[in-house]
C-alpha cells in the first residue's frame, strides 16, 4: 500500500473516533444521563476535557493533515520529483505527534477517573467512595452512590470507551510516524514507485 493511501485511511478513521470521544466527554457532563443541579457534582476528571480536547479537538488535525496526503500532487522542488511528496509526509510525523499527546492526555484521563470512580451522593454529602479502585471488582458497594441513579455504570462505562478509544487513536497516529518515515525515505507510489 503507497504511504498516502495508508495516511488517508488512518484520517479516516480518526474522524469518527474524534467525534464519538468528543460526545463521550460531552454525556459525561451529565451523570446518569441528567442534568446536576450544581457543578459541583460532576466529576473532576470531566473539567479536564480529555475526550473533547485531546482526543476530540487536537485529534481532528492530524486526521486532516492525513486525509490531505494522499491528494498531495507531487510536483517537487529543486528538480526533484518526489520532494514535494516527502516533505509533506515529513510534516505528517509532526501531527501524528500531537495525535499521540492528545491522545495520551485522553488515556491518562480517563485511566485516573476510572481508578477514582465517579462523584456522587453518598448520604449527606458529594464525594468520591471508590478512590482506590476497588469498586471494579466488587459490585455489591456500588450501593454507596444514592445519587445520581446509575452513576457507576455511567461514568464507567463512558471513562473506558474513552480509554479504548483514545488507545486506538495513539495506537493509529504510531502507525503514521512509522508510515511517515517510509514516505519521508522512500517517497509515495504514484510519485517514484515504492522505495524506487
């Protein structure tokens, strides 16, 4: 596969992934699927907007800037046909870069609210119960949150899409840099054949 073509599928990808961790952070704001009365009850961990800024909003960069390279002509500079086309997957690293960062931020986020578990009401006051992580493997305590109703599962399951997601888009702007390299050394199919 040339090295634009796998970039295009990578920022195809990513896109989507953007918007579902954006509208995961976003339906964190409202715990248990309602609307808190005081700002105060949504989890910390929330206001840091790992899934709307890291893997949301810095993400979208880098996914453009991938989508751009396959339709990147290759018209070269000094003479050289392939330059144009390996300076542009040069600068392609550089966005993959940042996807990793926001992502990172996105996985580091969500991994240290998933440890802490959500806030909630536990009789007279908001506080977090579970922070130390050991609600994940026992259920039954679950029952210390009286409110919002089915705070747990909510913050947990939207804290480990998060995760997941913002795993995978790490994982596929990696691939970019590796794939960034090859195009950087060896230049793009259509430009002077695979490594040509």
């Amino acid at each position: 596969m040339c090295t634009g073509e796998c970039a295009k599928c990578l920022g195809v990808t990513l896109i989507p992934l953007a918007v579902l961790c954006t509208l995961a952070n976003i339906l964190l704001f409202f715990p248990g699927g309602k609307v808190v009365d005081n700002n105060d009850h949504i989890t910390d961990e929330v206001w840091y907007f790992g899934g709307i800024a890291g893997s949301g909003i810095l993400m979208i960069f880098p996914a453009l800037v991938f989508l751009g390279l396959k339709n990147n002509d290759c018209c070269g500079c000094c003479g050289n046909e392939s330059c144009g086309k390996r300076f542009a997957m040069f600068s392609s690293i550089i966005f993959a870069a940042i996807g990793v960062i926001g992502a990172g931020y996105s996985f580091a986020v969500s991994a240290v609210a998933i440890n802490k578990g959500p806030k909630c009401d536990i009789g007279q006051q908001w506080d977090y119960p579970f922070q130390n992580g050991d609600y994940l493997s026992n259920h039954t305590i679950w029952d210390k949150c009286t409110a919002p109703e089915n705070i747990v599962p909510w913050h947990l399951t939207l804290f480990s899409l998060l995760l997941i997601m913002s795993g995978v888009q790490a994982i596929l702007c990696g691939i970019q840099v590796v794939n960034g390299l090859f195009g950087t050394i060896c230049g793009d199919c259509k430009c002077c054949g695979c490594c040509g």
